[in-house]
C-alpha cells in the first residue's frame, strides 16, 4: 500500500489543529505538525510488513486489511489516547 495522498494528509493534519489546547499546549507548530503527520504515514508506509506480521495466526490469513487497521486503531487509542 502506498503512503496517503498528500489531501489525506492534509486533511488528517487538518482534524488535529482543530484540538486547540492539546497543539498550542505542546509548542508544537503547525509546520512541525504536517511534519509529524507525513513522518507517521511514511512509517506506517515502510513497516506495514511487519506490523502485519506481527498479528499471529489464524487471524492473519482471515482479518481483512480493514479489520487490522480497526483493531491497530482500537490498540493505539487506548494505549496512548486515555485522558485526551
């Protein structure tokens, strides 16, 4: 799969700027921002492999693409996104 389009990008980095206090409270600008946004895709891009790789069998042959991205999803947002 190759990286998202730049609107994709784009847009996703729209939808952050709109949390106000959690991008203004981090210092962050918004160059650095679509930076960030570009660096992620690049490395989700690059270790798609191994991510995939990392889900073990059976469910690996039988999830879909869509179902993996739902549950990596699912993962990064209650590890890292309890309290936001």
């Amino acid at each position: 799969m190759a990286v998202l389009a730049d609107q994709d990008r784009f847009d996703i980095w729209a939808e952050v700027m709109r949390y106000k206090d959690f991008v203004s409270a981090s210092g962050v600008t918004k160059a650095d921002l679509r930076a960030a946004v570009n660096a992620l895709d690049d490395f989700l891009n690059t270790n798609a492999s191994a991510t995939n790789t990392a889900i073990p069998q059976p469910a690996r042959a039988n999830l879909s693409t869509p179902v993996k991205a739902l549950l990596l999803m699912h993962i990064i947002q209650k590890r890292y996104l309890k309290g936001v």
